[in-house]
C-alpha cells in the first residue's frame, strides 16, 4: 500500500519567494489498484510522481510503502522494494543496447530470447528490429519511450509509475500500450500510478486523482469522477488530449 501524508514541496523563485509545487497532499493507494493522475499542465502532477520514486525530495510531509516510511531513501533503495519509475522523456544510453537494459532492469545476468521478444512485442516493438540496437540518438522519442516501458515490465515491481507513457507514441502502439496496462491490471495485480491525460487511459483506472495548482481537488472512483472530467471537456475546461 503506498500512503502519502501531508506531502509539500516549495521552491524559491528568483526573488526569493517561497512557491508550493505540492501543497499539503494525503493520499492513500491500495494494493493493485490502478490509479491515474490527471490535471492541468504545471499543476503538480509529475512532481508527485517523482517525489513517489525519490527524484524529488519534498520540504515536508513522509511517504510510506508497505508501511515503510521511504520518504529519505535514494531510488536506488525504493527501487530495490519493488518501486518503479517511467519518464516522459527516457534518457537515452549511447554504449548501451536494448538487450541490456532489459538484463539489467531484470537483475538477471541474462533473458532468454523469447522472454525479450515478449517484453518488447508487449510495447509493440519487433525484438529482431531492437534487441541489439543501442538506446542513442537513432531512435525515436516514442522508441525510447516504448524501450523505457518494456525495462519496467522486465523489472516486474509491485508499484509501477508511468509519466504520461502516451506521449511521442503512434496510435497503434498507443492501442498496445492501453492493452498492456490492461493485461497488467488484470492478470499481475502490480499497483499502478500512470499520469495521463487520456481519456482512454483514464477509462481503465479504478481511481481517478485530479491533481490542480499543488492540491488534491479530486480523488474517488473512476464511476464518481470520469463523468465530471468529461463534462469540464464539453463545457470547454478541458486539459484532455486525444492520441
């Protein structure tokens, strides 16, 4: 169970003057659930998740997992008790092929071919195309994006993070990716926290968090929240976007 207690995040502009990023967020995430973050841009959204992994230290507040308190440890710890993190832009690893990284995220010192082979084909990328290419500057932001989700896979955590894993992606990887975080949910049981805005992403959830100007304006089931999201898209308040 991962539970965020009154979590903060300040930061000084140039003046000097205090801004809060997060403002005082408490949230509770059960086992398996599958959860999006959703919300205006700039509100909050992607600091929260990698205040979650460690990437960012909050000014206040703790973070517990399986109710261990993580807020002070490095991702390398967090990750080492099954938490897992995706960027929305992947660092790219000239030297390094796709091959590896998958060993590497794995722990193991090596995967069969058809263990890589599914975890690629899983972000609709062919294993033959991939698996010895390095992770530099020929391929594409959505390459890398897809590559970025198939080491996360591999790594086989119980909490999986995922910051807006739809961007810089084609439609029909993007219908493999919908169908991946599905088969995730359903057949594995991982906790999921994916920040989209997507309205078929956001159609998977169990829970919707609306995450706006470093607060928590809303949180509850997808049954309870979706409907208002929508309606604020016809009523032209929309943050919404189409893949």
């Amino acid at each position: 169970m991962l539970e965020i207690k009154h979590l903060s995040y300040q930061v000084a502009d140039e003046s000097g003057e205090e801004l809060g990023i997060l403002r005082d967020i408490s949230l509770s995430i059960a086992d398996h659930k599958f959860v999006v973050i959703t919300g205006p841009n700039g509100g909050g959204k992607t600091t929260l998740a990698k205040a979650i992994m460690g990437l960012v230290q909050p000014t206040g507040g703790q973070i517990f997992w399986n109710g261990e308190d993580v807020t002070h440890l490095s991702v390398t710890e967090r990750a080492r008790k099954g938490i897992s993190y995706g960027f929305q832009q992947p660092p790219r690893f000239k030297g390094l092929r796709v091959r590896d990284l998958l060993e590497l995220s794995s722990g193991k010192e090596t995967l069969t071919h058809d263990q890589e082979c599914q975890y690629l084909t899983r972000v609709g990328l062919c294993a033959a195309d991939y698996i010895d290419r390095e992770v530099d500057a020929s391929l594409s932001g959505g390459e890398v994006k897809r590559i970025e989700i198939a080491t996360i896979l591999a790594r086989n955590a119980d909490l999986m993070i995922f910051d807006e894993p739809e961007a810089g992606i084609d439609l029909w990887s993007f219908a493999r990716l919908t169908e991946t975080f599905r088969q995730l949910h359903d057949e594995r049981g991982a906790t999921l926290v994916v920040i989209s805005h997507q309205e078929r992403i956001i159609d998977l959830a169990d829970e919707i968090v609306l995450v706006s100007d470093g607060v928590i304006a809303q949180h509850g089931p997808k049954e309870e929240v979706f409907p208002q999201i929508l309606a604020n898209t016809v009523s032209g308040c929309s943050y919404m976007k189409e893949a």
